[in-house]
C-alpha cells in the first residue's frame, strides 16, 4: 500500500514544454513538499503546503507553480522547461509543521529529463 | 559557512568494519536533528532522529554535541546492505521553520 506515490517516474521532454507531475500520499499528513535532487545530489526544498496553503516558497524560478487541490495532492506545473530543469523531483509529506520532529516520507521520485 | 556540512567520502570499509560519519551545522537554535538514508536512485528514507542524550538503534548509535554543533552516525558491524548515502537533517528554527539537508557521506562496505 504506497504512502506517498508520484507520477510519472520518468519523465523526458524538449526544452520549451510545459509538464507536471503528481504527487498523492494516503497518509493523512497535514504537510506536503517538492524537493529538487539535482545531479551532485544536493536535496533542497522548493515549496511546502500545510493543509493546501502554501508555507513555504523557495527561490525557485516562477516557471514553477505549486497547486495543492487537498491536503492528499501536490502537484507541480513547470512551464517553459530548461536544461537545468534536469534533476530528481521528489514529494514527500509529514504529519505536522516544517522543521518539526515529524519523519517525511518521500514519494519514489521523477527523474525528469530536458533534452 | 554552509548550514549542514558532512564529509561526501566516499568511505569504503570492508564487512564487520566500524564506521563514524560527522555532521556539523551552523545555526545553534537548531532543536531537530536526523540522519536519513537514501539508497542509490532511491527516495530518502528516516534512519533515525538525533535526541540529546544520544540513542541507539541495533548496530546504529547517533550522538549530538551541542556545545561544538556537530552531530554523529556510528556503523557497527558493517554490513554489505548498509551501503548507502548517510544524509544528515537538521532543522531551521525561528520563522522560516523547515529542514536543512547536508549533501550525504556515500558509504560502500566491501566483501
């Protein structure tokens, strides 16, 4: 039984196209986040949603859009996609607040690709 | 000064080795401290939460060191399966509460 789930798994697209990836976790978390894994493998935060409001906004390029339709999805729209865009795409969730004590579990990762 | 700093190695020991991973942080409000493990093309996952008094799970014995802001992961027994990415987790405090991820130490054990 997945927890926390995302789709696609891999995702390769040309440069200047618009995607988006899902992300849905059945474990009645508060919190929901898309963290950035790029290839020197550096794991960093971009947005956080804490029941569908937006708590966290990271310098990321406005390119990136959260949408949070309830607390069990977050979904991430990116426009325009660029080389850099390149990277692992990871969703995860906790039970409460950012930087609390809670464990985040993370969905399996987007590995997306711009060619 | 970075945030969360760890060693990437990587650290190659043999099986049955005993192996430390440091982690030092630079924010001293910091309250929560963890080590995630992230296997290779795989999602983190939470190996164990940091306390203060120190804790030990099996062969995986964590420490804080609040005076010098370093925290600590020791290996016994190492084993092939322990192979992994070690991510060091420390939390923002104040206002902009979130989690600060430290690069990783890549550990390989050996046959």
């Amino acid at each position: 039984d997945t927890a926390v789930s995302q789709t696609p798994k891999y995702l390769v697209t040309q440069m200047g196209n618009d995607k988006s990836i899902k992300c849905e976790q059945n474990l009645g978390h508060d919190t929901m986040y898309w963290y950035k894994q790029d290839s020197k493998k550096f794991l960093k935060i971009m947005f956080s949603y804490n029941n569908k409001e937006l708590i966290i906004n990271e310098t990321v390029p406005n390119r990136f859009s959260p949408k949070s339709p309830d607390k069990a999805h977050l979904n991430l729209h990116i426009n325009s996609l660029e080389l850099g865009d390149s990277a692992v795409y990871f969703c995860a969730s906790s039970l409460a607040y950012p930087g609390s004590t809670d464990t985040q579990y993370f969905g399996p990762g987007t590995r997306l690709t711009v060619l | 000064r970075k945030e969360v700093e760890q060693d990437p190695g990587p650290f190659n020991v043999p099986e049955g080795a005993t192996v430390a991973f440091n982690c030092t942080y630079s924010n001293s409000a910091s309250q929560s401290f963890f080590w995630y493990r992230q296997d290779c093309r795989k999602e983190p996952k939470l190996l164990m939460s940091v306390y203060s008094s120190g804790n030990e799970d099996g062969r995986f014995t964590a420490q804080l060191n609040r005076a010098s802001q370093y925290i600590s992961l020791l290996i016994r027994d190492s084993k092939l399966s322990d192979s992994a990415t070690y991510l060091c987790v420390v939390n923002k405090a104040g206002n902009n509460r979130k989690l600060i991820w430290g690069l990783g130490t890549s550990l390989a054990v050996n046959p």
